[in-house]
C-alpha cells in the first residue's frame, strides 16, 4: 500500500515538473495560444463541411475548390517573399525605429509589385487569356473576376498581416483576428448562400468570404500601422529584396508542386472528379493548418539563435514528434471521414474521397518536413538554392502528371503530390545535410 501511494505520488511529482515545463517552454506557449485557435478553424471547417455540400452542388463545389487553389497559388507568388525579410530581420533591429521603418519599406515594395503586376494584367484582359489555359470546362469567368481579384489582393495582405502577428509576437491580436474570421466569414456566407441557393452559389460564397475577409483587414492593420515609420531605407529595401526574391522565384516553380495535379486533373476529368479530390484536400489539410501555426510560432525562435547545433537539435526532435502526431491525427481524420460517411451526414456521391485520402495525408506530411528544412536556407541566407530546387521539382511533377493523371484521373493527382513530396524532401535533406555539415566545420576551426 505504502509502496503504491509513494508511486502515485511520484507521478503526480512528475506531471506537476512536466506542466510547468511546458509552462516554461516559448515555443510550446506559443505554438499552445494559436494551435487553440486553428484547431477551432479546422474543426468549424469540418462542422460546416457537410452544411457547404448541401448547399452547394457537386459541380460547383469543385469548381470553387479548383478556383480557390488558383488565388492561393498566385497569393502565395505575389507577395514576393516579403514575408522572409520580415521574419527574418524584425527582431535583427533593436529599436522601434528602425523597425518601424523596415515595416514601411517592406509595405511600400509590396504594393509598388503587386501594382506593376496586377494592373496591366486586368487593365489589358490577360487574365482571360490566363483563364483558357488554365481551364477545359466551361466556366464564366466574368462572373468571378471581380471576386477573385479581390480575394488575390486580400490573401496577399492579409498573410503578411497574419507573419507580422507571429514575428511581433501580437498573438492577442492574432487571436482575435482568426476568432472574427471564423465566425463572421463561415455566418455571412453560409447565409447568403441560403439566402440566395437559385444563383451561381460560387460566387456567392466567393464575394461573401473576401469581402468580410477585405473589412477585417483592414481593422486588424492598425496594429501593423501602429509600428510603421513612414520613411523607405534603400539599404534595407536592397537587402530584403536579395532574401525575398529568391523565395519567390521558388514559390513560381512551387506551383509545379502544389498546383499542376489539380491543373491537369482540371483538363483530364471534370468538376466532379475535382469536388472527389478537394474534399479530401479540405480534410486532410488539418496537417497543414497546424504544421502552418506550428512554423510561424517557431520560425522566429529558430532565426534568433545563434547556436546552430542547438537549432539542429531542436529541429531534429521536433520533426521526430511531429512525423510521430501528424501520423496519429491521419488515421483520426480517415476515421472520422468514414463515420460521417456512414452516418449519411456527407452524402454518398463524395465516397470516392476515401480511397485518396491516406495518401494526400501522407503528402502533407511529408510536405510539412519539407518546409521545415526551407528554414535552414533562410537561416544561412541560402535562399537561392530554393529557387534551383524549386525548378527540379518543378520538371518532375510535370512529367509524372502527363503521365499518370490522364490514365488514372484523382488517383494519379495524389500520387503526383505524393512523389513528389518525397523528391522534395530527399532533394532538401541531402542539400542542407551538406550545408550545415560545411557550417559547422567553418566554426569549429574559427
């Protein structure tokens, strides 16, 4: 008995030391704060799924899917890479001067490109052009242009807004920024699209979200105007710039990765096919959600160290528990996919999802370890070599979607991403591996 009670006492010990551990930990603070709130995200996003089917059709769901892929894809391109001289030199600056100035300068670049790019595009009508290539079925794209603009600016800006939350360390803000998204967004929406279920629910739901998306902006940059000094710094403009385009340059050939299979599946089967495909993209995009949370609570911390075996350390255990919880959650999601498949409360017409669903799991997965070693290259300043793998890859997804995607329509999709997660990650380990390896060589003899 005496033995039994000193036992429970020690585990009581031990878990009262591990608590206030985490309580200790930053990154576990931090990643604990915003997880809260994105898992709150994607569990509404799951709750409302089966409501958005419904009220939505087959068709119109993948076409929205597919359009959405489209804005995310050319959001993430047409913010330059602003965001990796942000992260990277907000906390190299000291005083509230100098980073109120690096604030403007990086603002000020951002909206000069994406001016340049955006304005003879729609001012000449390119983008229809643009929409016939990356569309066989017929689709009335005056219905959405006005929209999907909207939704590429807003995207944009509000994801530069959302890197200056994490880097400034204004997770309060952050917080209740996500908080009003989900509520008003989702109520809006899912409103209007009742409200208005005999027209295009496409653009219903496309207007609905990026206009409440737009007025939410621009309340939440006041915490970033907050901060600004309003006077450009060449030197800083010049050093962001040699950081950040390198990454977008990457993120163009990004789009060989993370767009080609929905744009050749797009050519080679139909909304239906897509609605099938983006189901299981809305499912199993719950890995990264919390891998997204988990990056931009830790990227900040990684930057500021300076000892780089203990940042080598640290990113090796993480990715351990990482690979070790991301597997955990998949076979969670395929499990609960499969009740409400049972249950009725998604319709039968979508259980070809569940065939494609472990292996677009498992290409998040991987696809997250990929990211994790991107930040080695920021960390070193080796943005550059992003950009050379980025067209490697970029070579291969072609390839294998004119390959597979044609004869084997959703399954080839995913196994395009799949394959080509994993020539990512072997490319990414075998580069940095020799990077850190020369880094670690260079300081030992210094």
């Amino acid at each position: 008995m005496a033995k039994n009670l000193i036992a429970y006492m020690n585990f009581v010990s031990n878990v009262k030391a591990g608590i206030e551990r985490c309580k200790k930990n930053i990154l576990f603070n931090r990643l604990f704060t915003v997880l809260s709130i994105d898992i709150l995200v994607k569990v509404s996003g799951i709750v409302l799924l089966p409501v958005y089917l419904r009220l939505m059709t087959q068709d119109e769901y993948g076409l929205y899917g597919y359009l959405l892929s489209i804005i995310m894809t050319f959001s993430i391109v047409l913010n330059f890479g602003f965001y990796i001289p942000l992260s990277k030199f907000y906390h190299d600056y000291q005083d509230a001067e100098k980073r109120g100035k690096l604030l403007f300068t990086i603002s000020l670049l951002l909206v000069i490109m994406l001016t340049c790019v955006i304005l003879p595009i729609y001012s000449f009508g390119w983008d229809y052009e643009l929409i016939k290539i990356l569309f066989k079925n017929p689709v009335d794209y005056k219905e959405y242009r006005g929209a999907v603009l909207i939704a590429i600016i807003v995207s944009v800006f509000s994801f530069m807004l959302t890197t200056f939350f994490f880097t400034s360390e204004k997770l309060k803000h952050l917080k209740r920024y996500n908080i009003f998204r989900i509520i008003c967004i989702n109520v809006v929406t899912i409103f209007f699209l009742y409200l208005f279920r005999n027209i295009d629910s496409v653009r219903i739901r496309l207007q609905a979200t990026y206009i409440i998306e737009l007025i939410l902006f621009f309340f939440f940059y006041y915490y970033y105007i907050k901060e600004i000094r309003f006077k450009f710094n060449k030197n800083m403009a010049i050093t962001g710039l040699k950081l950040a385009l390198p990454v977008m340059i990457s993120a163009i050939f990004g789009i060989g990765i993370n767009f080609i299979d929905k744009f050749f599946l797009e050519k080679y089967s139909s909304f239906k096919d897509l609605s099938y495909y983006y189901l299981a993209v809305s499912l199993a995009s719950a890995i990264p959600l919390i891998f997204a949370s988990l990056q931009n609570a830790w990227l900040p911390l990684f930057l500021k160290e300076k000892d780089v075996q203990k940042n080598i350390e640290t990113t090796n255990k993480l990715m351990r528990r990482l690979v070790i919880g991301f597997l955990v959650l998949s076979v969670l999601i395929i499990v609960f996919f499969k009740i409400i498949l049972e249950l009725g409360i998604i319709q039968s017409k979508y259980s070809e999802t569940m065939g494609i669903l472990p292996l677009l799991l498992l290409s998040q997965i991987i696809s997250s370890l990929v990211s994790l070693h991107t930040n080695y290259l920021i960390y070193f300043e080796r943005t550059h070599i992003a950009s050379i793998t980025g067209f490697i890859l970029c070579i291969i997804s072609v390839g294998l979607s004119l390959l597979l995607i044609p004869r084997y329509k959703v399954y080839g999709a995913v196994t395009v991403s799949l394959i080509s997660n994993i020539f990512y990650l072997g490319l990414y380990y075998f580069i940095i591996k020799r990077i850190k390896k020369r880094y670690l060589q260079l300081t030992t003899h210094v």
